[in-house]
C-alpha cells in the first residue's frame, strides 16, 4: 500500500478571449493562465484490497463552542463517487497505459471553491494524474498526461502542466511561458454562481468591445511589470457578467480601492482576482473583503 499526495492548484486567466461557435459545437479560446497556491490537497491510496473509493470534503470550523472549536468534514455538495472528475481522471489513466486496477482510495481536502472559474474539479483530476503517473514510474510524459487530461475538460491540461502557460483551441494547445514574477493576490468568490453554457450563448449574442492583448501580456509577465501586467488584464466574460451581476464591479472596485495594480473575473466566474505587489496590502484587502465576502483568499503565484 502507498499514499500518493499531490497538490492541486487553482489557477486564473490574466487574458480570456473566446472565437467563434465550432462546427463540433466548442468555442476555441486563447488564454495566459497562471497557478496560484490556493490549492486543494489530494491524497491517492493505492494497491488497497476494497473497491474504488473517494472521500470529497472541506473542512469547517464549528464555533458553537469557541474554548474548544472543533472541525467538521462537510461533503455537501461534492460527489462521492464516478462523478467526481478525479475519479473519471483514475479511469482514464489505466485505460491509457494498460496497468492493472488496484483497489484506489482517493481523498481531497477541498479548499478552492466551486463554480468560481478557478478550475477546483479540474485541478483534483490534474493531480490525480501526477499521483498515479508518479507512483508507477512515470510511464507518460507530461505532453502524455495533457493529452489525457483533455478527455476530461478543458482546463484539465493546464492544471497538469501548471505554472504560466498559453492555453488554445479547447484547452488541449498549450505554450509553456517564463514564470511569471512572484505576486501577491487576493480571490475573493461572491454568493453567486454562473451558468458557462448560458454565458457561452450571452457572449455569441454580445458585441465584444475588447479583446486581450496577449502578447502585450506576455511582454509584461516577462519584465516582471505588474502596473503592465495589471493593465493587461482582459476577459471578454466580465462585461457580460456584470451585466447581471454588480458584486463583480463591487469587489473590482474594492480591491483597487486597497492597492490593486490589476483586478478581474476569473473565467467563467463568479470569482474575482486582485493583483498586489506586497503581503501587506494584499493582507488589508483580504481582511475588509471577509466583512461581506465569506470566502476570501490569499494566495501568491507558483
């Protein structure tokens, strides 16, 4: 028996544009996604005798008694079984190199929320990859792992490679970049959640004022300039959210107002990015944030 622990990382797209409907139904999109330390911790018990398991939770902390707070396991909301995407990402992998199936025990610690564009379910898959590839010797390349990871979804692909990369077509064309410089940020999730497919069809539907300017992006990554990184950012899904949506420009506004050089939705949403150059000020925004915003986090590149 081995436990095989990985962590998984969320990731946010500094640029997001989106081309036109595709014959097989898809959008093609181009993207400059960055990882960032909020994370998820996923642990892959392997070679056990029972059947396939998995135990998807977030801890909560339970103040009824605050001498003595205790921390529960909350699973609501998260799938216990094959439909949990890391458990669709085992599957694919011994479908892919042949090895024989042991029994498998997949815990994940969640800590990245969900429905919020930061790729939680993708990043648990992603890692559930590396576990296992890990654990039999690395039969498949990271290329392999990617390749695999597209069957998944989307995002699978980069939350294998992680770090700073352009992401294109469905997610499964991807140009390693120079790491981005170390900044400091604050995620912060409203209560709300969006539809991708109806947001999909809304940004048919819209006239798109701005695109990305990638190159400019990766111009600015590469100096290490996070006034220009800041003033790069671009999604062609903000507006249209925002349309419905005020909290978006609410915390926008919020994190400039605290020292943001740059602050945008990340994918789909609902959640909101700022950029910060120091611990300190990132650590003020976090905390004014948490007084109507339950779920803020501090996070940094990595």
């Amino acid at each position: 028996m081995e436990i095989v622990t990985e962590s998984a990382f969320a990731k946010i797209n500094l640029t997001l544009d989106v081309g036109q409907k595709r014959p097989d139904g898809y959008h093609s999109i181009k993207s400059i996604m960055q990882t960032i330390s909020l994370r998820d911790d996923v642990d892959v018990n392997i070679d056990t005798q029972s059947p396939w398991q998995l135990h998807c939770y977030r801890e909560v902390i339970d103040e009824t008694n605050p001498a003595q707070p205790a921390v529960e396991l909350c699973t609501e909301g998260f799938p216990q079984n094959e439909q949990n995407l890391a458990w669709k990402a085992a599957e694919v992998f011994y479908e892919r190199t042949g090895l024989e199936k042991p029994g498998l025990e997949i815990f994940i610690n969640k800590r990245i929320p969900m429905q919020a564009g930061l790729a939680g379910g993708s990043a648990d898959a992603a890692a559930v990859l590396r576990a296992l590839n890990r654990h039999y010797g690395n039969p498949l390349s990271t290329p392999a792992l990617c390749e695999l990871g597209a069957q998944l979804g989307s995002d699978v692909p980069f939350c294998v490679l992680c770090g700073t990369a352009l992401v294109e077509g469905r997610g499964e064309l991807l140009t390693k970049l120079p790491d981005a410089p170390e900044m400091f940020l604050v995620v912060c999730k409203p209560d709300f959640s969006v539809s991708t497919p109806e947001l999909f069809r809304k940004l048919d539907e819209a006239v798109v004022e701005k695109r990305p300017d990638h190159k400019q992006m990766m111009s600015n990554l590469q100096k290490g300039d996070l006034l220009g990184i800041g003033g790069s950012l671009c999604n062609v899904f903000e507006p249209v959210v925002m349309q419905e949506h005020f909290p978006i420009n609410y915390i926008r506004s919020m994190m400039y107002t605290y020292g943001a050089y740059g602050a945008q939705m990340t994918g789909s949403g609902s959640a909101v990015f700022g950029i910060y150059d120091s611990f300190e000020y990132a650590t003020v925004a976090c905390t004014m944030l948490k007084e109507e915003y339950p779920e803020v986090f501090l996070a940094k590149t990595v």
